[in-house]
C-alpha cells in the first residue's frame, strides 16, 4: 500500500537509541525531527548519526529535519526558579535578572519598548495570562488574569504585536551551519514572519555550500498568517505549527487558517505540514482519543503532505 502523507517523529532521548530508530521506520517514519530548542550539538550529532547508520541498515530513504529554535521570548530566571501567581496579582517585567518576588526578567528585554496598556501578555503556552497595566522607565507593569506557576525559561507569547525580534538568531546560525557540516536533508525554520526571513536562511545555507536544502517554514503568528502567501512563495514548504499558532491567534481560527493554508500549499504544489498535539495523548496511553483519530484524518482529507509527532 502505498501511503501519500508520509509521517515526520520527533526524535529525543528516549527514542535517538539505533533499536528505537529501526522501529520508527519499520512503524513507518518518513521524517526524523531534531528539536534545536532543547539539547547540544554534541548530543544532535550522536541522533544523526544514528539516524544515517540505521537508514543505511533499513535501506529506506529516511530525511533528517533540522528544527530551528529561532527568535523566542523568554522568562528569565525568577527567584528559585519558581513563582506562584495568583489573579489580580501584579508583577514588573524588567530588563535585567532582578530576583525579587515581583520582578520577572524576560529576554529579549528589547520587547518591553513595545508594549502597551491593555496589551495581553501570555505565559507558559498560554496557561497564564497577563495585561500590561503601566509602562514604566525600565519596566512594565502586568496585572495577572488566573492563578499560575510561572517558571524560569518559560515561552512568553505577545499576540497581534509586531516585535522587533531578528530572522535568525546566533545560535540559529550556529545550528545552521552545523546542520551543513553534518548533511541534514530539511531545515524546518521557525517563526517566519516574512519571505525576506526565508530569504535570509537560505543565504546562510548557501555561504556553507548547502542551498539545495529545502526550507520548510514554520507558520507560528499573526504575522506569519498574514504573510503566508509571500512566505508559501519563498519556502519550499510550509509547516502549521499549530502550538505557538494556537497563542498567537484566537484558538477557534486555528481549524479554519489550518484548511486555507493547506489548500494554498496544495495549489502551489508546495508541501504542508501538520504539527502539535497529533496523537498527544499516546505519550501515556496505548490508544488515540476519538478526536486525535478524526484530526489527523481531517489533516490527511485535506490534503496534507505530512503529519508530525
């Protein structure tokens, strides 16, 4: 039986092992997904070459993907790492790693210039919620919404706000060229905004004599929503990354953007992908829900190329 939307597993600790390796591909993985938001590159080149040894073993063309961490917003480190927060409780995001019971460092501090009052700050995937209340000289002042735990390191989402945050970060260069030096297949960029985002990868890839490495960009934000046409031009594909998407927009359009998106990408014969929460509940038990089958069934009717785990 041939299978047209091939599936992409993520790789991690537990599963960079050359035994689990051979049963993701006989299980039928197309697609190797290496996270470069966690790990080093130590520990990457270790997974790929794995990955080489057992395709090799399998004889089964299985792609490397390299998965970009790409310009993020960041909690600091906050006093003991942990900070219990309750509604109507008000909390300062300043620029520096202050550790006192109501300052919260956040990274890149530069996003702090653009915010205004009324604004919703999103913590932790959207689990806690905030509104700027007051801007202050080095600081703004946040009114929390529900109680919390915020960590250190937790993602910071600012939604319908254009932030002054670049294309490729450092450490996005230094995984790129790491990826050419070990002969990754995919790089899958992430929070592309703009066609000029994709442009600027590409030039990278190509300066270390990789520019046929095709560049699947992510689709994370408002502004990559509204780019999409520009960016599905730019790419060589697209991924709706439906996590940060899911944040960054209003969650009952992430259905609707999912099916036009899809659809565009089938127009223009570029290849989509379909990420986050796909057979989630399958990291504890040994059976999908209901939902999970009809999602990535509706994901497959529409006509995606490939589905991620």
């Amino acid at each position: 039986m041939h299978i047209h939307t091939k599936i992409i597993c993520t790789i991690g600790p537990v599963s960079k092992s050359k035994e689990m390796l051979l049963k993701l591909i006989d299980a039928g993985m197309n697609v190797a997904r290496i996270n470069f938001s966690h790990g080093n590159h130590d520990d990457h080149r270790i997974t790929i070459n794995n990955i080489k040894e057992v395709r090799f073993e399998a004889k089964k063309p299985i792609a490397i993907m390299l998965d970009t961490k790409g310009p993020e917003i960041r909690v600091g480190k906050v006093k003991n790492d942990i900070l219990h927060l309750e509604p109507k409780q008000k909390i300062r995001l300043v620029r520096s790693e202050i550790e006192n019971d109501t300052d919260v460092p956040i990274h890149p501090f530069e996003v702090l210039d653009v915010l205004k009052p009324t604004q919703k700050i999103l913590f932790d995937d959207g689990y806690i919620i905030a509104k700027v209340i007051e801007k202050e000289k080095d600081a703004v002042l946040v009114e929390i919404q529900n109680s919390g735990v915020l960590k250190s390191s937790k993602s910071i989402n600012i939604p319908n706000v254009i932030l002054p945050l670049p294309a490729v970060t450092e450490q996005d260069i230094l995984d790129l060229i790491f990826g050419c030096e070990n002969d990754v297949d995919i790089v899958a960029a992430s929070f592309i905004r703009s066609a000029d985002h994709v442009l600027e990868i590409k030039k990278i890839l190509s300066e270390h004599t990789k520019a046929d490495i095709p560049i699947i960009a992510k689709i994370e934000s408002s502004e990559g929503v509204e780019n999409f046409d520009e960016i599905a031009d730019a790419a060589d594909g697209i991924m709706i990354a439906r996590g940060d998407l899911g944040v960054e927009v209003d969650l009952s359009l992430v259905p609707k953007l999912q099916k036009s998106m899809i659809a565009k990408c089938y127009e223009a014969a570029k290849p989509v992908v379909v990420a986050t929460q796909m057979l989630e509940s399958m990291i504890n038990n040994p059976r999908p829900t209901r939902a999970e089958v009809s999602d990535v069934a509706n994901a497959i009717y529409d006509s995606a190329s490939c589905v991620m785990l």
